[in-house]
C-alpha cells in the first residue's frame, strides 16, 4: 500500500499580509533616513529624505486598508498560538526587501544622486517580486484581490522614482 505524501501548504490573510507591509514601510523609512543622515552630498540627502516621506505614505495607505478590512479578511487562517506566521512574514521581509541587518550606507556611502535612486528602484523591485509571491499564498475568501492594491502601490512609487533618475539624465 502506498503512502500518500502530502506537502504542508502555507496560507496568509490579507491582514496578516498587509502587517507585514507596514513593517516593510517602516524598515524602509529607517533605512532611507540612517542614510540620508550620512550622505554627505546634500542633494542625496534630500532625495533619501524624500525617499523615506515617501515610506511614511505607503505606511499610512496600508494602515488604512488594513483599518478597512473586513472580520473574513482578519480570521486566521490556521491555528498559530505563538503568531509564528507573522514571524516568518517578518523574517521574509527583514531580509528580502530592506534587509535591516546590513548598514545603508553600505551601499550609500559617496553615492552620488543617480545611484541613491537606482538603489531605491531595486529596492522597490524587490517588494513586487515579494507581494507577487505572497498573493499566490492568500485564499481568494481572505482578501487576495487586495494584494494587488499593496502591488498598486508600490508599482506607482517604482514609477516615481523611475521618473526621477530619467529626469537626471
């Protein structure tokens, strides 16, 4: 008789999704101000500031929409007593858009104005390529259209800062 297998399939809420988003914004504040506060070219500095307000918008946006989500879109998805799937969000997150573990100015440090905004491109590059993922792993019953929304938002912040380094050349 054969054994069946069956893989452990991993589920988010939206709520659970856009929580994660708002840490994602905020990483990304803290990240473009530590490095605007030591950006010695002061139109960098600027331009990360800008970079970080920006953050803070996106931070509101999402807390709005989670503010507006309905009972569905916040039931848990499975029993989880330690919040261990909000950690594995985090954890995801922390390290695969603004990894909070290295120092900005890193990467930063000397940048000129066109390579403070093409990191940034990346950066939102990156946060795409990570809420594209997780829409495949929020149910249609709990809140995955709104994915595209967070998307929306930061395919306008790419475009934005796509702009920007155009009008410098």
């Amino acid at each position: 008789m054969k054994e069946q297998v069956t893989a452990m399939s991993i589920e988010f809420n939206v709520d659970e999704v856009l929580a994660v988003a708002e840490q994602i914004e905020r990483n990304g504040d803290r990240f473009y101000r530590l490095a605007a506060e030591r950006q010695l070219n002061s139109q960098a500095a600027r331009i990360l500031v800008g970079l970080a307000d920006m953050e803070q918008g996106h931070l509101k946006t999402f807390s709005e929409m989670r503010a507006s989500l309905s009972e569905a879109e916040r039931k848990p998805v499975t029993f989880d007593p330690y919040d261990e799937s909000a950690l594995y969000l985090n954890a995801m997150a922390d390290r695969n858009v603004f990894d909070v573990t290295r120092d900005p100015t890193e990467k930063l440090a000397g940048a000129d104005v066109s390579e403070v905004l093409r990191l940034g491109i990346e950066v939102e590059k990156d946060s795409i390529v990570f809420y594209v993922g997780l829409k495949e792993l929020v149910p249609e019953r709990l809140g995955r259209e709104r994915i595209d929304a967070i998307t929306k938002e930061e395919l306008n912040h790419f475009a934005k800062l796509s702009e920007m380094l155009a009008d410098l050349d």
